[in-house]
C-alpha cells in the first residue's frame, strides 16, 4: 500500500528513532551491571523488530551518525538513564512522531502502539536513580552557594578591590559554609525521618563546594577584580542555565520558569550586596 508522501516522510523518522532506540537501549543493556540490564536488553529488540517492521514499508536502510550515537550514550552514562530517556523522549516530539498517524494505512501499527506503551510503563519502573533522590540536597547546596557567594564575591569586589584577597575571602567563606550547609542539611533529613541523612548532605555539601570553586576562579585567573568578577556573574548565569535544564528534563518541570527565578534571586543578591559594599567602604573612609 502506498503512502501519501507526508505520511511517508513520519514512517522514515519513526523507521529513524527505533533504529537509533534499539542501538542505545542495546548498548546500555551490556553496560548496566543492575536489574534493569534485562529490561533494556528486552526494549532494544523489541525496537529492533520495530525498525524492521518499518523498513519493510519505508524499503529503505537507514543510518545513525556515530556523533549523535556518542552524544546520547556519554549524556546517558554520566548525567542518568532518567534524564537521557526523558530527552530522547522530546527528541520524538519535537519529530512530531504519533503512530495513531499511520492507523488509517496500517491495521498492524496497533501492535507497535501496545509494545510501545509496554516500554514506557518498563522504563518508567526504571527510573529511580540515586542522584533524582537527592536532586532537592543538590538544589540547596547550589542554589544557597549561588546566592550566598555571589553575595559575597560582590560585596568584596566592590569594597576590597583586590582579586586575590576576593579569591581567599571566597573561598574561606565558601569552604566554612559548605560545611554548616551539610550539617544543617543532615540535621533536617534527620529529622524528616531520612533514612539516608548523611548521603543527603554529603550531595548538599559537595554541591556547595563545587559551585564556589567555579564562582572563585575567574578572580585567581585575572588580576583585574571587575573582570574577574564579571566572569563569575557569567559562571552563575551558566550554572543556572546547565542546572535548570537538567532537572526540567528529568523531572519534567518548566525551564523558563525555575530559570528565571533562581537567576533573579542571585543577581538580586549580587546587586544588593554591590550597594552594601560600596556603603560600608565610604563609612569606613577605605580608599582605592
């Protein structure tokens, strides 16, 4: 049966996404040393008949790019199978691939429609990755180093107008906190009932510290305090844009929204802490 030539176009993209689901799926199953491994292996041959049963409409081989291939594999690895399934999942829709398109000229695509409905509902069981547990221990320890130090990082750079002692105030004020931050953060999961207190702020803590070595850098790599602080309101911006992206992915939540607000809250902080800084170097008669 031929195809109209629009539907014709969505069977090679679909024919695209199984090839390329089977290829990653398959790949993950020989990787992952946990129960999940058999789920995968399951998926990918399933998505292997899928590509087959649309090569033998589309009558067309097809080929995914290595780099794409590799892209998806190291973002899976490294970042969680959560936040790559979740991406691979936009990746369809933005390729506007619906299968109930196809039933007016293919009877047979409700077996593909059920299989894959199974997929979602194994996958989904799948999801509960460490690093998704303890995403609000990560969201406090960035978030609070983010405001807290930019805060600082401002305020200094304002009044001591010195990029190494900006560099040491920051990061002997960033090392004190992450440490108070984990503590506070163990004693509230404590008290919540956690029953893994310690992991909690350990992630929390890590966080902290991680995000303040970034913020501090740019002032031990330039010698002019402004610059140096301009590239940390950049590394800010980007944490908060690489963070934020993240977890609207993996947990589904909205970008532009979590984004704008924890930027705003930093920057507000950072202004703030300028203006307190240029106060107290006039009240205190400090000169350049």
């Amino acid at each position: 049966m031929s195809l109209p030539e629009n539907i014709y176009r969505k069977a090679l993209k679909a024919q695209e996404i199984e090839f390329f689901e089977f290829i990653i799926y398959s790949k993950l199953a020989k990787k992952i040393k946990n129960n999940n491994a058999h789920i995968l292996e399951e998926i990918s041959k399933d998505e292997y008949s899928h590509y087959l049963f649309w090569k033998d409409i589309t009558k067309k081989d097809i080929k995914i790019g290595k780099l794409k291939l590799f892209f998806y594999y190291i973002l899976i690895r490294f970042l969680g199978l959560n936040f790559g399934i979740k991406l691979m999942e936009k990746g369809e829709k933005r390729a506007q691939v619906n299968y109930s398109d196809f039933k007016e000229y293919l009877p047979s695509i409700n077996n593909i429609i059920k299989q894959e409905d199974e997929h979602e509902k194994k996958l989904i069981s799948m999801l509960n990755e460490k690093k998704l547990e303890y995403i609000s221990s990560i969201v406090l320890g960035m978030n609070d180093a983010i405001v807290e130090l930019t805060g600082t990082l401002a305020g200094l750079t304002f009044s001591i107008r010195d990029s190494k002692i900006v560099a040491l105030a920051g990061i002997i004020t960033g090392i004190a906190a992450s440490f108070s931050m984990a503590a506070s953060e163990y004693l509230s999961q404590k008290s919540e009932g956690s029953k893994t207190p310690f992991i909690a702020s350990f992630y929390t803590g890590i966080t902290y510290i991680f995000t303040v070595s970034l913020l501090v850098f740019p002032f031990i790599f330039f010698s002019n305090v402004y610059l140096g602080f301009v590239f940390s309101l950049l590394t800010v911006v980007l944490l908060i844009l690489i963070f934020n992206y993240y977890t609207s992915v993996a947990q589904d939540k909205d970008f532009k929204k979590s984004f704008f607000e924890m930027l705003f809250i930093g920057l507000s902080v950072a202004g703030i802490s300028f203006g307190i800084g240029l106060i107290a170097k006039n009240l205190l008669g400090i000169s350049e």
